[in-house]
C-alpha cells in the first residue's frame, strides 16, 4: 500500500444519521450502505449498537449483505457497549469496534466526573476488551483538540500498546483551527512511530472540517473520518465529496490516493438527500444544485469559449448530469444565443436582439432564471411560428 494512502471512513449511517433530520431505518441505511459501497469508501460506520435495536440490526445486516466492507460499530469505552458492539458484528468478515471516551479536562470534570487517571485506566481496558473479540480496534480520544497534548499522547500511546490499531483524533467541537490542527496531529504521528494509523473525525462548527482534515492529512493522518453531503451532529462532519475531490483536483500539492469513485459522488449525494428530510444547500461545493451552473455574463461567456476558464473540475467527473448555464438577468447574449441553438433555433442578429430584451425584460423581475419552457416561450413569440432551423 502506498504511503500516501487515505483511508476514507465514512460515518454517514452513524455520525450523520444521529443528527437532526437524518434517521434511516434499517432499510434505508441498507440502500446507502450499497450506494456507498459503490461509491468504494473503506470503512463502514453502520451503527452504535447499543444505542438502539435499529442501531444493532443495521450494523448486523449492513455486515451481512456486504462481507467484503470492513464495518465498525461504535461503542463508549465500557464493557455493555463493547459487547454488544461485538455481538452485532459477529457475522462480519471484517469487523472493527469503534470504542471512545473523552479525554479533555471539561469532559472530565463536568461530563463524566473522572480523573484523568480513571480515564487512561477505563481506556486501555476497553481497547484490551474489544481486542479480544476482534484484530480491528480503532480508539477515539473524544474531543482530543481540546485535551492536554501530552495526556493526549499518554493516553494514545497506551491504547496502542492494549492493542488498538487506529488512533482517531476527533475535532469533536470543530474548534481547530488548520495550523493547529496539523501540529497535532504531526506530533502524534511522531510519537505514534507507525504503530497505529492516526486518523481524524472534524466537525464543522467553524466551517473548517475539511481544510482541518486536510491539514491532519498533509500531517500524517491516514484515515479521515467524514459524511456525505457533510452531514452530522450539530454543523455536521468533514464533507466526504469535498475532501476526496480537493485531494484529486489538487493532486499537484496534495498527493494522496483514495479508493473512491467519484463518479459516485452526486448519485451517492442524491441518494442520501432522498432518504434522509434535506439535501444539501444549493452552493455546497461538488453536489450543489449550482456548483456547475454558471449564471453571470462573463462567466458564460468565457465558459462558452473554453470550459476551463471557470471550471476546476467537469461535473461529469463527479457523477453531475452536465454544467448547466442560468440564464438569468445577468446573462450575456452570448450565452442566450448559445441556448437557443440547443433548443434548435439558429436566430438572426435582429431577432436575437428582439429575444434578448424581451428575456431580460422577464428576468429582471425574477430572483431565479427562466426556464427553457419559457425561453422557447419568449422565441416563438419573436420569430412567430417558424419551424425551429435545425442544423
Ligand atoms: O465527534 C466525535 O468525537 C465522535 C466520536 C464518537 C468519534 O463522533
Ligand atoms: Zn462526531
């Protein structure tokens, strides 16, 4: 495997599906397990067994109807949830338990009212429980940017050596910062010495989930830990269709592999919106209804010319039907003209002048761009019933 490897976990059927807007029922959770699978991410997060009975029978059929996917399961860093983490694995090939617990001072004191000792004690024994029911343990120090670095690294170092394969590193509160975060995560990775992968799971509270979990990965992180459409518990996780596209788009400064299609990307997106009550904003980047539509004069104009003058990626490349261009009031002749052909009329300067004013005359009232319906609507008014020109 090559060292630049990333692994992608992704988490949508656990993280995204807790919050709000998000349930799945097990069916559901079984047609994006499939989608996702496609899709070629490495790790599954079904489920937090002990949370729910449906939490449980996701995990077990997610790892029954998919035997080549490595599935975690989530479980606190006790025995109730290990075991029955455990048990909803018991049929899959390639288990993982996902066990936690929060190391950070204000976790400490007002959640869970331990000392830091009782917490490195109660961490350790879980990793050591979950590893003798599976090779496959990945530890979460629960909102490790805001733990004592070197606590964080005893702590880390000890799961390591009771057995856990992957250190995870959670943002949980999105309260990195990108330098910061990096710094981290490169000094674990130091400290670590190859003895575990070091993977990251950022939240987005401050809008930095991805540049955070890009920064762990320049680092040394080599799993990211994220969501399709980016969704999750409050402002959500580290988008999935983000991370992966900046990696493959900026190959030149960032040169890291995954596995993932991203042809996929939109389908996988479309899928989840369908399931769960929103889909994603229209200006999210990659699967956005407008992150390929191009609506200012300039921009058609110079799309129109040569397509990479605005665009850094072709839809195609990540499963979107086709760029499309809005005609709306800020839209140039050019590209009403260009639009117009598409729709089969090849018009005269005279008649082009005619359409446009009238167009324009309609889109300036309007918040969106006029359709094509309406467009044809507005053509055949000026050139009156002529039959399109074709060709
Ligand atoms: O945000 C978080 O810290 C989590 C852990 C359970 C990994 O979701
Ligand atoms: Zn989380």
């Amino acid at each position: 495997m090559s060292a630049n490897r990333v692994y992608i976990f992704d988490t949508t059927l656990r993280d995204g599906e807790q919050s709000p807007g998000c349930s799945m029922t097990t069916p559901e959770k079984l047609r994006m397990a499939r989608k996702l699978v496609e899709l070629g991410v490495d790790i599954l997060e079904a489920g937090f067994p002990i949370a729910s009975e449906g939490d449980f029978e996701a995990v077990r059929r997610v790892a029954a109807e998919f035997p080549d996917m490595r599935v975690a399961a989530l479980a606190r860093a006790c025995r109730l949830d290990i075991e029955r983490a455990a048990k909803s694995l018991e049929g899959a090939k390639r288990p993982r338990i996902h066990t936690f617990i929060a190391t950070s001072d204000i976790h400490l004191k007002y959640k869970l009212h331990k000392t830091r000792e009782q917490v490195l004690e109660e961490a350790v024994k879980a990793v050591e429980l979950a590893r003798s029911y599976v090779d496959d343990v990945e530890f979460s120090a629960e909102d490790a940017t805001r733990t004592d670095p070197d606590y964080l690294e005893q702590v880390s170092l000890a799961c390591i050596d009771a057995g856990a394969t992957t250190i995870n590193l959670p943002d949980t509160v999105g309260y990195s910062i990108p330098s910061e975060h990096g710094a981290l995560i490169g000094r674990m990775v130091k400290a670590f010495q190859g003895r575990a992968i070091v993977s990251v799971h950022c939240h987005d509270d401050l809008g930095l989930a991805v540049a955070n979990s890009l920064a762990a990965v320049q680092a040394g992180a080599r799993q990211v830990e994220c969501t399709i459409n980016g969704i999750g518990e409050r402002a959500g996780n580290c988008s999935l269709e983000e991370i992966v596209m900046a990696m493959k788009v900026r190959h030149d400064v960032l040169p890291y592999e995954t596995a993932v299609n991203a042809r996929e990307l939109y389908p996988a997106s479309r899928l989840l919106s369908e399931l769960i009550t929103f889909g994603p904003q229209p200006n999210k980047a990659i699967v956005g209804e407008n992150a390929f539509a191009h609506e200012a004069g300039i921009h058609q104009d110079g799309y129109l010319k040569e397509r990479t003058t605005y665009e850094i990626m072709t839809p195609d490349e990540v499963g979107v039907p086709a760029s499309r261009l809005v005609l709306g009031k800020h839209s140039g002749r050019h590209a009403l003209n260009q639009r117009c052909v598409d729709l089969g009329y090849r018009l005269s300067k005279e008649d082009l002048n005619l359409v446009y004013e009238r167009f324009i005359a309609v889109a300036d009232n309007r918040k969106k761009g006029l359709n094509n319906d309406e467009i044809l609507a507005i053509i055949r008014q000026v050139v009156g019933a002529a039959q399109p020109a074709g060709d």
